[in-house]
C-alpha cells in the first residue's frame, strides 16, 4: 500500500458520473491555480498523474484519483476565476452541491495559497464546508516561496484566525510532502474513528 500506486479512475461532469465507492474519500477543494495538481503529483510521487498548468477555469470536471487500499482523492474543480458566466457558475454551484451531498466523504483538504492564505471565495468554500460538518484541513502550498519568518506567521495567522489546522505544503519539497502523506493517512484514520 504506497501512494505512488495511484491512478486516475475517471472524471465527472455529473452525479451520473460517479464511480463506485469504497475506500474513504478525501476532496481538494481549491481555487484555479493554486496548486491542486501539483499537490496530487507529489503526493502520489507521479510527473503526469494531475495536468499541472492548464488554463485556469478550463476544468470543469470532478476527477477521480485512487490510492489502492488507502482513498479516494477526488479533484473537485477549481474556483474563483473571473471570467466564468453566470450560466458556468450555476453549473459549478450544482456540480458541488451534488457531489457534497452525494457521496460519504471522509474530510477535506481546502488549498490555499500560503502567499495569500484564504481569499473571499475560500472563505465561501470554508463556510460551505462547514455547514455540511465535515472534516477540514488548510493546506497552505506553494511555501517554498515563503520565508523562514513568513512561513511561521501565515501558519499562526491562518490558525488564528480560521480555527483549523494549517499545513505548510511545498510540492518541491520532499520532507513536506512525506509530512502531508503522513497527515493524510492520521486525517483519514481519525474521520473513521470520529466521523464529523
Ligand atoms: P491547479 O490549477 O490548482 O491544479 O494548479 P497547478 O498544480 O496546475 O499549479 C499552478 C501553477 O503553480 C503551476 O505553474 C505550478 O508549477 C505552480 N505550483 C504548484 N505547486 C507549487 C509549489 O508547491 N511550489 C511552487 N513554487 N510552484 C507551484
């Protein structure tokens, strides 16, 4: 049982889309950009599983990711980019109302930024999370771009002030990448334990 065994399983564009369950499900929840296939590329130890890079707001899939024995990591698709229509968000509200109301999932992982911690649309995101009393973790990449002294203000400052644990992630740092696999396997032990 090994991270770097994951696999793509399929993506939807619908509740109709849904591959079948059973390992705990795990969602990255995230704006455009920051970081979501990155992070599922080191986590799984993989160059090409996620397609890191493409056009912000171009995916409008939920993507499916299995790790054998361990979870389901699922892709939800990123928000926040500005050009989308009110037609595309509608669609966008529903695509993740479905998901979040349809399958048991185990806790999620909201990626921010840690240059910028939690913009209004995180904190929308946060705010929806919450009320479906899930299970929550900040994932706070891209922190190889921070300082020694910046990284341990966002830490306290997003810990502070959104009350939830806050991990620094680097997907060109493999000791933080073993931290977050580590934290993830806790995450998931702990969602069995003590559902939220
Ligand atoms: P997604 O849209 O959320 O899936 O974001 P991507 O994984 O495609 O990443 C967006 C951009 O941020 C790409 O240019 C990545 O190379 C870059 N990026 C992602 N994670 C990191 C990180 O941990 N450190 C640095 N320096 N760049 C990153």
């Amino acid at each position: 049982m090994s991270f770097q065994n994951a696999r793509f399983v399929l993506s939807a564009a619908a509740k109709t889309g849904y591959p079948p369950t059973e390992l705990p499900e795990v969602v990255l929840a995230g704006r455009s950009n920051v970081g979501k296939s990155s992070f599922i590329n080191a986590l799984c130890q993989q160059k090409h599983l996620a397609y890191v890079g493409k056009r912000p707001g171009k995916t409008r899939l939920i993507n499916f990711y299995e790790i054998p024995q361990i979870l389901s990591l699922v892709d939800a698709p990123g928000y926040g980019y500005a050009k989308r229509s009110r037609t595309e968000l509608a669609a966008y509200g529903q695509l993740m109302e479905d998901y979040f109301r349809l399958r048991p999932i185990s806790g999620v992982l909201l990626i921010v930024d840690s240059r910028h911690g939690l913009m209004p649309d995180d904190e929308d995101m946060l705010t929806f999370i919450r009320e479906k009393q899930l299970k929550v973790l900040i994932v706070a990449t891209k922190s190889d771009k921070l300082t020694q002294s910046e990284r341990m203000k966002t830490l306290a400052q997003l810990q502070q002030r959104f009350g939830h644990e806050v991990i620094l992630f680097s997907a060109q740092r493999p000791q933080e990448v073993k931290r977050m696999q580590d934290r993830l396997l806790e995450f998931i032990a702990e969602s069995k334990n003590n559902p939220a």
